[in-house]
C-alpha cells in the first residue's frame, strides 16, 4: 500500500483508512495548528525522528483509557495516602513537553520529540488545544505528561518521572479531571504494559472515531 506525498499549502489527509498495516498513512506537509487539529480529529498523529521528513500515522487498532476505568492498584493508593500529592494543569507545558523528550533521548530507543515538535505543541497549547498535567510529592515536582486537548477527548503523547511514581500520579490525576468534566477518552496511540496495569484497553479504529466523533463533534471529512 503507498505511503502519500502530503502538499506543505493544502491541509489536508488522505482517507485514515489507506494506511498501511504497519499505520503509516503520510509523508511531509508541515506542524500547523490547523493541520494538527485535523489530523488528531481523524485519529492522525505525527511520529518521527529529527531531521527527517514528517511521518504521519494512524494506526489500524488504538489503545485507549476511559477516564472514569482508571486503575489505581492497592499499593498506589498507600502511597498517595502516604505522601502530600497534588497535580496541576498548564504549570508549564512547554517544561514538561520538554522534560519528556530529555528523559526519552536518555534511552536507547531514543525520541520523536523533535525541535519543531515542541514549537508546534506550544501553539497548540497557547490556544488551548494542548495541555500538560504536573504531578507534585510533598511539593516536589514529581513527574507529569502532555498532549493534545480537543472537545471532550484527550490525545496523549508522552510522559516522564524525576520521582517515583510521577508520571503513574500525573496520569491518575488527570483522569479524575477529565472524569469531572465528562471527557470520553484519554488516547493512548499504543499498548504497553504499563497503560494496561492504569485501566487501558484496545478498541478499533471504527470504535475509536466513534468516541472522537462524539466528544469533538467532528464529521471526520478529511
């Protein structure tokens, strides 16, 4: 199946259902606001390496938390009984975009987070469309994560711990608030055992335009 060519001046994705088994949908184009909020309306993300050409996603099966399935584990809620833990909204996104992509560059499997990536979610942010989550212990920052904010859905992108237990806090946290305010999802992109120990399950790319739909009131044209 092609990959597409995608035209830096016209915003626009081919059908998310083109892509490929691997989820590889497009190639190029630009991290405009307006081109993110399409993408992410239809279940497109971008995901690359710096210094190459955008590549753009959009995977046949999504994992996903519903906010209100969070899992909190018996040995969590000591640990929160345990220590003064609070979580923030917007401390500083771009901090917090920024401390995720040091903590992945740290690994071996390295980061997508790219310079460009971090000026584009900032716009996003900066209109409301993009959010972080701090989580803090004893008033120590701990840990917190990102993502993309859109009607009643939000689209996960990464996370990061300085303590123990600092992203599983912010993750925690932002459920409840997202619970509070009747969002449908916390986009997950993909499995891992970590997301599935939080309450994560895997639905279809049809189920999961379904809820993306209906909590951003979009008609999912491309």
């Amino acid at each position: 199946m092609p990959v597409y060519k995608l035209d830096d001046n016209q915003i626009s994705f081919p059908l998310p259902t083109l892509a490929r088994e691997d989820g590889l949908l497009a190639i190029g184009g630009t991290l405009s606001t307006e081109r993110l909020i399409l993408a992410y309306s239809n279940g497109i993300f971008p995901w690359y390496n710096e210094g190459d050409p955008i590549l753009w996603w959009c995977p046949k099966e999504r994992y996903i938390i519903r906010p209100e399935n969070i899992h909190v584990s018996h040995s969590m809620k000591k640990f929160m009984k345990k220590y003064d833990v609070k979580v923030e909204l917007n401390r500083d996104f771009s901090h917090t975009m920024h401390r995720c992509r040091e903590k992945r560059e740290a690994t071996e499997e390295g980061t997508w987070i790219t310079t460009d990536m971090e000026k584009a979610y900032a716009e996003l942010a900066g209109k409301g469309l993009a959010l972080s989550v701090e989580a803090y212990i004893d008033g120590q920052l701990a840990g917190g994560l990102y993502g993309v904010n859109l009607g009643k859905c939000f689209f996960g992108e990464s996370m990061y711990s300085d303590l123990e237990n600092g992203s599983k806090l912010a993750l925690i946290g932002l459920a409840q608030i997202l619970t509070e305010n009747g969002y449908l999802m916390i986009d997950c992109q993909f499995h891992t055992d970590h997301l599935e120990s939080m309450g994560g399950e895997p639905i279809s790319y049809k189920d999961y335009m379904e809820l993306v739909k209906k909590g951003t009131k979009h008609n999912g044209g491309t």
